[in-house]
C-alpha cells in the first residue's frame, strides 16, 4: 500500500474518486455506436479523466483524512469484457485481500 502524504499536519489513510461527467463522455461514444443494455447486463468501461479537484474530508471517530479526488470524464466507451478481465479479476482479488479474504489457489488457477 502506498503512503499517502500527510495534509497540514494530519496523516492521510484513504484515498477516493469521484466522477464527473462520466454520463456525457459516454453518450459521446454511444452517439455513435448506439447499443441497447437491459437491467442486470453487466458491462466494462474504459474511461479517460482528468483530476479537477483534490480535497480531504475527515475519517470519522479518529483523527485522520480521506483525500478526495474529483476526475472529470474526457471520453468513455464500452469495451469487450476480454479486454479488461484480468485487470479487473486482480482488483477484485487485491480487495478481498484488503479485507483479510485470501482465495485458495485450486490447480488451474491463474
């Protein structure tokens, strides 16, 4: 885990991302290749952003901060699940492990 930098004299523990924008970057590519999703479809996304804003907001009940970083969307599109599944199946794993679930390793596992 990397260490976040302390603001004004207070250890930073968190780090967020708040989106902006992301339905318009979107529409944009849709606008062009328009497809129909149904409830429950579950899609990937690429999204292109740029920091718009830093700030922190305290960690309740003790004497911490939260960084807060707002991205506002440049462009996003829907991409094939294959073009992200490992990148996303690692950050599912590198969660569970944040909360203490590690995964047995069956033969064939990655």
């Amino acid at each position: 885990m990397a260490d976040l930098t302390p603001y004004e004299d207070r250890d930073v523990l968190q780090a967020t991302i708040k989106l902006t924008n992301a339905g318009d970057g979107l529409s944009q590519g849709l606008a062009i290749e328009p497809a129909e999703y149904h409830v429950g479809d579950v899609i990937s996304l690429v999204i292109e952003a740029t920091i718009a804003r830093v700030a922190y907001e305290p960690i309740p009940d003790i004497d911490v901060l939260r960084r807060v970083h707002t991205a506002k969307t440049i462009i996003g599109t829907v991409v094939q699940p294959e073009t992200v599944v490992k990148l996303l199946d690692k950050a599912k794993r590198d969660v569970e492990r944040a909360k203490g679930v590690e995964r047995i390793p069956f033969q064939g596992d990655d």
